[in-house]
C-alpha cells in the first residue's frame, strides 16, 4: 500500500532538492552582488565546474570572472589558464586585483592535449583555479574534471564557443554571455544552476 508523501518525508527515505540548497558548500564570490544572489549558495562552487559559453571572444565572459580571481590570487596556489586564444592584458589584470605572479600560461593546441592539460592541473592540488578553452567537450571528459577539481580542491572555469548548449554537461553552472546592446553592460543567460531554475535576459555593469 503506498504511504502518504508526508509519511515518505518523515522517514528520511526521500531526498528533496531544497536540502541540496541548505547544504554547506563552499562558493566564491563572483564579486557581482546581483549575480552572487542568483548563483547557487551565493557564489561560484568550490571545486566544481563552472561553464561559460561565448557567443564570441570579448562579450564580458573574462570580465565576470576577474573579482574571483583576484581573490584566488591571493592564495599561495596558481593560478593556470589553458589555451587562452589571446595572451592576458597583464596591465589590465592588475588594475583588477589579480597578482600575476601566480599566473601560469599554458599553450596546447589539440584538444585532447588541453583536455589532459586541465585535468592534471586541476588534480595537482597546487591549482586554486583553472581556466581551461575548449572547442568540445563530452559528458564522459566533462566528468572526470568534476572529479578532477574535487580531487585536487580546485575552482575549474571552462570557456565553450555557445554553438556547444546543447552538449550535455556535468558542470554546477554554466552560463552563455552575448553581445549587449549597452557597451557598459555584460549580457548573460543563467542556462543551469544546481537547485534552482534557469534565469534568461540578465545584464550586470562591466568593471571599469
């Protein structure tokens, strides 16, 4: 005979996805007020995978991560970007906080070679953040740097062209960032955030 859904909660057999949000999970701040309240736990999750898919390079996708980094930076771990299709405006890194001293550039064409790449990184334990450009991704590689980063305690950003949505993931978060019609303001679609809904047509201020 089926019991009673109240039954089923008080049993502690049921599993509700609103325990997922009370949970104590450790997040960094994407140092954007507006974007820490919608993220999940108020911030980017601790070894875990964040995703941002670009509609194309220097829409604001590096820019909603630089207060993250900065803070990063200030540990005594690096800080690797992995195939970054430009070579980082030091100057301008530093105007936002970031030490470059723990920066780390590594250059890899094939994907696999960057795959592996960033996999090790995340992995060795010496890494407070990996910045990783991928093409492709599948749901079998995009696991094993879920593990990777839980493993080695490691925040993990993976930049995907916007043509590569509908890939499945395994990522905690994974955003698209477009072009705005305001020069000042970064356009951005929530497409999935553990515990909660997607948010479509959001825009923050760029930094100065």
């Amino acid at each position: 005979m089926a019991q009673p859904i109240e039954q089923l909660l008080q049993s502690n057999k049921v599993w509700q996805g609103s325990q997922w949000q009370q949970a104590n999970i450790d997040v960094q701040s994407s140092g954007y007020k507006q974007l820490d309240q919608q993220l999940p736990h108020h911030g980017w999750p601790h070894s875990g995978l964040t995703e941002v898919l670009y509609e194309k390079h220097g829409v604001g996708e590096l820019q909603l991560l630089l207060p993250a980094l900065a803070k990063l930076s200030q540990q005594e771990r690096w800080i690797i970007w992995v195939a970054p299709p430009f070579m980082p405006n030091a100057p301008a890194l530093q105007q936002h906080g970031v030490d470059i001293s723990k920066l780390i550039i590594v250059r890899a064409k094939q994907c696999q070679d960057i795959l592996w790449t960033i996999e090790q990184a995340l992995k060795s334990g010496s890494c407070s953040a990996v910045l990783g450009w991928l093409d492709h991704l599948d749901l079998t590689a995009s696991r094993r740097l879920q593990l990777a980063a839980e493993q080695g305690n490691c925040h993990s950003y993976l930049f995907r062209p916007q043509q590569q949505q509908q890939q499945s993931s395994s990522a905690s978060v994974r955003l698209a960032v477009n072009v705005s019609q305001r020069s000042q303001q970064i356009n951005y679609h929530l497409l999935k955030r553990r515990g909660a809904a997607p948010l479509y047509n959001q825009e923050l201020t760029r930094l100065n």
